[in-house]
C-alpha cells in the first residue's frame, strides 16, 4: 500500500507541481516517466537482492531510502531536480513487487485469492493516494504531501523489519511449496504451459507482451486520471471545488480494484486460469472507449469498469507467470515481468502526456483502448494453445485409463 501510495502521489497532485514549475501535461509527461521508468528497472535486480539479502532487509532498505529521496522530492527547487528526485524514488521502490509476489506464489491453497489480496492492499495505497495527497495539498502545500510519506515510509520499515521473515525462513517456505499445487480440485492443472518451460517459449513471451500492455494502461491512465475527470466529470455537490470533488470520486473510483482483484483471483481458483484472463481482457478496452466519450455518472460508471476490470488481469497474470516460467525461475520471471508493467510501460506517461496536451484527455483514453484490444488478442492467444494442450493432457489420460481396462 505505501509502496503504491508513494508511486501515485506525484500524479495526484500534477496540476500543483505543474502551476508552480509552469510546466504543461507533455513536460510533466516526461517527469512521470522518469520516475515510473526506474520504478519497473529496479525490478529486474530484486530477485537476486531478495535471493541474497531476504525479502525482510529489501522491503526495509526499500522504504527507508524511499523516505530520503521522497524527502528530496519535497525540498526540489527546480523541475529538473524534482525529475531526479522523483526518478530515485522510484528506484527505491521498484524492488519491492517481484520479492512480494514471489513470496506470496509459495501459497499452496487458494493462490488466485492470495494473490488478489496482496494486490487488494496495493490497490488501498492507490485508493487513497489521490484524496490524502490532495487534501494535504490543499491544506499546506504539494511539498508536506512528501513530508507525510516520508514519516509514513520510515514507519512502514520497521514494521517489516519485525514481522517480515528472515531469508532463511523465506527460503524454508519456499521450498516446503514448491511453488504451490498445480492440481485443481477437478484433477486438471488449473495451466496448461508448454511440457518445456523456457524463457523464450512463444506463451511465455506472449505472456511478457501481455505485462507491457497492461503497465501502458495502467500508467497512461493513472497520471492523467484526476485530470480527465476535473475536465469532464462535470458534477457539483455540496459547493465543494471540481478539483475536490474529482480527487474524491476518483479515491472512490480506485477503490473498485478492490473487488476487482477478489474476482479475477477467485475466478482463477475456480476454472483455467487462461481462460479466467478472457472475459476481462474484452470488457477492459470496451470501458476505456466509454470513458473516452462520457461524462458525468457514466463516467463514473465507466471508470469504475475500467478499475475493475484492469486490477482483474493482476492476479491471473501472476499465476500464469508463476506457472509458465522455467522450474525454478519465478523470481526471476516476476522480475521481467514487473519490469515488463512498470519499466517498459511507464513510457505511456510520456505518450499519453503528448496526446493530452495536444488533444485533450479524450483521445488518449482512446490510444489506451487501442492498446487494450492489442492485449485482447495477445491473451487469446495464451488462451487458444492452452486449451490445445490440456486437450492432448484429456486425451493421454483418456488412452492411459482405456489400455489399463
């Protein structure tokens, strides 16, 4: 949660920073990806850390040097020193996920809900990043937003120093696992991957292409998230100002990935997880177009889809991940792939900038949906040589029984 907290508060409060550096949406485009680009890389090195040191000393050493450089954010005279800052913190940050998530695939029963549980309290720091970074703002300036992160980030680090487990008890579960039960209650392996698990294996690499587009969208749509609605919500209650009001229908908005994380991994608990992807990769473009052409509650009601639909794919991209990737390699696999959503696709922040400000925010929701069609297909593919496998897997059991009979 402060880890995802911390990564979305510079786009809570773009306006702000934006008003006081004079910078438009393109400039501050570019300002996002820098942090959001070392964000991803650092999740390249963090299965080795996680390997070497444990996941107690990572997450630690994560929060503690996120605390110095969200400190240096506050303090950033200029926009160029902002735009270092902000690419530090998010090298700070980055290594968290594949250690995380590596931890939590050692679950043996129920993965998919696991899964959707530690991405439930990622989405709570996602949720309330926007009002309490907002309402800070409001209060006392977009600086102390970065003061409050940096008591909060020296809080959180050593709470996990203390209940984290130590890289001996990590490794001891980890292998007590083995990487979780591939059985489902019905028999069949709730995947299909190919018999030869490799790094460059045509469903494994699909699978990466599939991480690239979800990160495009995921951070394409978050930077410019609060703007679109200021733009376009158009709602008044209570005499409160737009921007206050977007900041709190936007926290509500977000708060969607909540049950949308529950269902994408409870639905992958209870069929293929390959086809668990299906619904969800359809639905997902079809609310980024209605975004891009409403206003008001249908706005509402289609970011709301949008949420709940885009948090859906993280659990199940997890277990086809933790599946799919070579024996022993899930780590590793989780590494490229969070480098694959946060590196690779944090260029959508300075994509979408361009398009925004040239624009408007409209049409780069529609870029967004493009992009979500492309993952549409990519996933279908997964799902199409998955199914051609588990039919060979029914047919071969099918032939064992009959030759025993």
């Amino acid at each position: 949660a402060t880890t995802h907290g911390m990564e979305l508060t510079f786009a809570a409060l773009l306006l702000r920073i934006g008003i006081e550096f004079g910078a438009d949406l393109a400039v501050l485009g570019v300002v996002t990806t820098v942090g959001t680009f070392t964000f991803g890389a650092t999740a390249l090195p963090s299965g080795y850390l996680s390997d070497r040191f444990g996941p107690r000393a990572v997450m630690s050493g994560c929060m503690v040097a996120a605390a110095v450089f969200a400190a240096m954010v506050a303090l950033s005279p200029t926009l160029p020193v902002l735009a270092v800052s902000l690419g530090l913190l998010g090298a700070a940050i980055g290594p968290y996920h594949p250690a995380g998530v590596a931890l939590v695939s050692t679950v043996r029963e129920r993965r998919g809900v696991a899964y959707a549980v530690h991405g439930i309290a990622g989405n709570t720091g996602v949720a309330l990043a926007p009002a309490v970074g907002i309402s800070i703002a409001i209060l006392a300036g977009w600086r102390a937003s970065y003061v409050a992160l940096v008591v909060l980030a020296l809080v959180v680090a050593l709470i996990v120093w203390r209940i984290a487990p130590t890289r001996d008890e990590a490794a001891e579960a980890m292998a007590e696992s083995g990487g979780g039960s591939r059985d489902a209650a019905n028999g069949m392996p709730r995947t299909a991957p190919p018999v030869q698990r490799g790094w460059f294996t045509t469903p494994m690499l699909l699978i990466f292409l599939a991480s690239v587009c979800m990160g495009f969208i995921y951070r394409g749509s978050l930077t410019f998230f609060a703007v679109h609605l200021e733009e376009n919500l158009g709602l008044s209650f209570f005499g409160w100002s737009p921007e206050g009001i977007a900041g709190g229908v936007l926290t509500i908005v977000l708060l969607s990935a909540i049950p949308g994380q529950w269902f994408g991994g409870a639905l992958s608990d209870r069929i293929p997880v390959e086809r668990a992807a299906l619904p969800i990769v359809l639905v997902n473009p079809l609310m980024l177009l209605l975004m891009a052409s409403s206003s008001g509650y249908l706005l509402i009601f289609a970011s709301v889809g949008f949420v709940a639909t885009n948090f859906s794919q993280q659990p199940i991209l997890n277990g086809l991940i933790a599946d799919y990737a070579p024996e022993g390699g899930a780590g590793r696999a989780f590494g490229f792939s969070f480098f694959a959503t946060f590196g690779l696709g944090s260029f959508a922040g300075s994509a979408a900038g361009i398009v925004a400000d040239r624009w408007g925010t409209e049409p780069m929701f529609l870029m967004l949906a493009v992009v979500g069609v492309g993952m549409a297909a990519t996933m279908l593919a997964v799902a199409q040589g998955a199914e051609v496998r588990r039919r060979a897997i029914i047919e071969a059991r099918a032939g064992g029984a009959a030759a025993g009979s």
